[in-house]
C-alpha cells in the first residue's frame, strides 16, 4: 500500500470495491462500494477538465503539455524546451493545473472550495475533504514541494510552493465511493452531462481532450501496456481507486488498496482487465460492436422507393447508405429517406445524406424525408434549396413502417 503518505497506510487492504454507471445513468455496484476513501491522483483529469472548461484549452496549454510521460507520478520532470510539465496527469502537471481553477489571482481556500463543489456536482452527493490524509499528506510533501519551486522557478505557476501544494493535497484528499467515481467518469463518458442528476457540468469538447490526455498518460509508466492490454482511458491513485471511461457507454471504478510497482491498485487493474475482456469493452476493439446495419429495409411499390434507416448516422453509417444507393437501380419517382428509426446523427452523418438526396434529385428523382424526430432540423441543401418533408403515414409501405 502507499505507505509514504502515513495516514494512507492505516487503510484495510482487503477492501474490494467495484461500480459501473452507465451514460443513461443506471448505477451496478458490488463489494464495498459505500467505503469512501480519499482521490488522490483520481482528481487530476476531473481537474484538468475544470481548468479547460473555465480558461479554454490554449490558456491551459501554456502551463502544461498534452504528451504521455511514461515516467512515474512523481517525478521531478519537465519539458526540456518550454520547461512546462509534460501533462495533467503527473504531479507536477497536476499542481500547475490546480493553480489556475478558479482564476490564477484567486485565494487558495476559495480554489480549494471551487474545486470540492465541482466534485461534489460530478457525484452527485456532497463530498467532504479527509483531513486527516490531508494533513498527514502535508507532512510529508518535500517531493511536491520541490516540484512547486520548480514550477514557480520557471513561471509556470505565480503561487507560493506552500500555497500550491496545499490546495493540490486538498484536491487529492476529497472523499468519495467507488459508486461515486463510477457517476464521475460517466460523466466524461457522457459529454459532460452528470447521467444521474441530469446537469450539464462540461463541454463535450472538454470530456473529449480529458480523455484522449487519460488514454495516453492516465496509467504513468504502464500506460502504453495498459492501452494495449485493457484498452480503456483510465486513472488510478495511490489509495487504491482506479477509474475507467468508455467515451459514450460507461464509467467504471475500483477500490482496492493494495498497488503494484507502478503506484496501480493491483485488484483494480486485474478487474478492470477482466471485465474488457468479459464485456468486450476495449476501446481499439474491431469487433462489430457499433451496432446496427444502417439501411433497416428498402421498400418499392410502384414508382416510390422508400429507405428505411436505423441507428446512428455518423460518417461510417452514412457511407454504406450512400455506397448501397449507387448500387440500386431505381425505376423513376420518388426516392424516401424513412429516419423514424434512426437512434441519432452528426454533423457528417446529416451532411452526407442531404447531399445523397440532392444526386439522387439531380437524376431526375423527386425527393424526401421522412423525419418525425425532427433529426435533419437543417434541412437545406448545398444547392440552397430545403429537402421536402412528408409524414410516416405518406410513404408506410408496409405494416411496420408506422
Ligand atoms: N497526493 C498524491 C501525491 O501527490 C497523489 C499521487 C497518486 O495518487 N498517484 O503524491
């Protein structure tokens, strides 16, 4: 166990926490999940994320880098060029980065209570500060310390080595649940939107850079392995909490307190690598886990072809409708785009499909949507005119079509 932080090493090593929440918000829990313990370098994507959701990523890019380490958590490292700390993940980034929340001029017990009641939204619960690890911590900080001088040596910070390590040590001795971590990564897994409580706490383009920082650098000197081997964004600390981000599905945690060499919990990595295993959770996984054959059926009757779309349309689903139209041989008519059934779209997805529409236009078709969702909000073409709307009932061919 992390015996350098004294107060750490008194923790029952035999605690054994797992939770999982899913991005609509369903919590699954077993062992001890209500045991709380304190969050230590578990802070430092949430942390980092509150930075980029205040100042914006280049302000926070002046003070640390986005590049993995492959060091451990603590070393004494910063880049050789711009001396900033590699990333938000190690120490030294962590600490430059908790100097900006709240404003680089703010007091540190105004950053400190900034900082809780973020947590405490991310939860969902109000979380409280162990101040027993914190001031064991404090005691114990030469090597933070020494970081802190450094960072202040070289402009990277303007507070007092004391000030930062403190509120940094703060941030770390927050106080939560394996349930509660599991709502928090959620949280990132869901753009931002707290999945239990509903509120909107981040930019989706912020739990994007968290992640991809997490990927790469979450792990310290096992991170490359850990990617390969589990394939889950993740970030442990050395009480013993470890969490995992699957971006779009789910947030998972463990507690265990016992580490390996790395400063990883030793339990929280062997169950982290079995349920990618079991679940088929890892993230570079070709398995055709993304779902569903975006063209559901096609239907003609006379001279009225109608497209039954399913799932999310994204660049891949709109390609293969694309790809399956030009291979079509359609009489003359009407060509229906039928999106009741589609689960969601982007940007590209909905780009791609209007621009299908109008070639199919352009060849002498009449053209339509059927959107009941209201998905294509923006129905204008390149060509500046709007895709023509009709009901469900105008083109069900067939029974199951309304
Ligand atoms: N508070 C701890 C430290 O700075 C956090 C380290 C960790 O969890 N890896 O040493």
């Amino acid at each position: 166990m992390a015996d350098y932080i004294p107060e750490l090493a008194k923790a029952e090593p035999d605690y054994l926490g797992v939770a999982i929440c899913t991005t609509t918000g369903h919590v699954y829990s077993a062992g001890d999940a209500e045991v709380e313990f304190t969050l230590q370098s578990v802070s430092k994507p949430f942390a980092y994320a509150l930075a980029l959701q205040e100042l914006g990523l280049d302000a926070v890019r002046e003070i640390v880098g986005m590049e993995p380490s492959g060091e451990a958590f603590n070393e004494l490292s910063l880049n050789r060029y711009d001396h900033r700390p590699v990333n938000p993940m190690i120490n030294a980034g962590a600490i430059a980065v908790t100097q900006l929340i709240n404003g680089v001029d703010s007091d540190p017990a105004e950053r400190v209570e900034q900082l809780r009641s973020y947590f405490s939204r991310l939860a969902g619960r109000e979380l409280k500060i162990d101040e027993k690890v914190r001031d064991s911590e404090l005691q114990v900080s030469d090597r933070n310390l020494s970081l802190a001088h450094m960072l202040r040596n070289y402009d990277i910070i303007q507070d007092e080595a004391h000030d930062a390590v403190s509120t940094y040590v703060e941030q770390c001795s927050i106080k939560v649940t394996v349930r509660d971590l599991a709502v928090m990564s959620a949280t990132l897994a869901n753009g931002g939107t707290q999945p239990v409580t509903g509120e909107k706490i981040l930019d989706a383009d912020v739990c994007r850079l968290t992640l991809s920082v997490m990927s790469s650098a979450g792990m310290y000197d096992g991170a490359g392995r850990w990617m390969a081997e589990v394939g889950i964004p993740a970030k442990s600390g050395v009480s013993g909490g470890l969490l995992g981000t699957l971006p779009g599905q789910l947030g998972v945690a463990t507690f265990s307190p016992r580490l390996n060499k790395e400063g990883n919990s030793v339990r929280g990595v062997d169950a982290l690598t079995l349920l990618s295993k079991d679940m088929g959770l890892h993230l570079m996984s070709t398995d055709e886990r993304y779902g569903v054959h975006p063209v559901r059926r096609m239907e003609t009757e006379d001279d009225l072809t109608v497209i039954f779309l399913q799932g999310l349309i994204n660049f891949n689903a709109a390609e293969t409708i694309l790809h399956q139209l030009t291979e079509c041989e359609f009489g003359e008519g009407t060509v229906v785009l039928e999106l009741s059934h589609i689960t969601g779209s982007n940007r590209m997805g909905r780009r791609m499909l209007k621009e299908g529409l109008r070639r199919i236009r352009e060849a002498g078709f009449d053209i339509a949507i059927v959107d009941p969702d209201g998905e294509l909000e923006d129905r204008t073409m390149a060509d500046g005119t709007e895709v023509p709307k009709g009901e469900p009932e105008d083109y069900a061919l067939s029974e199951e079509a309304v």
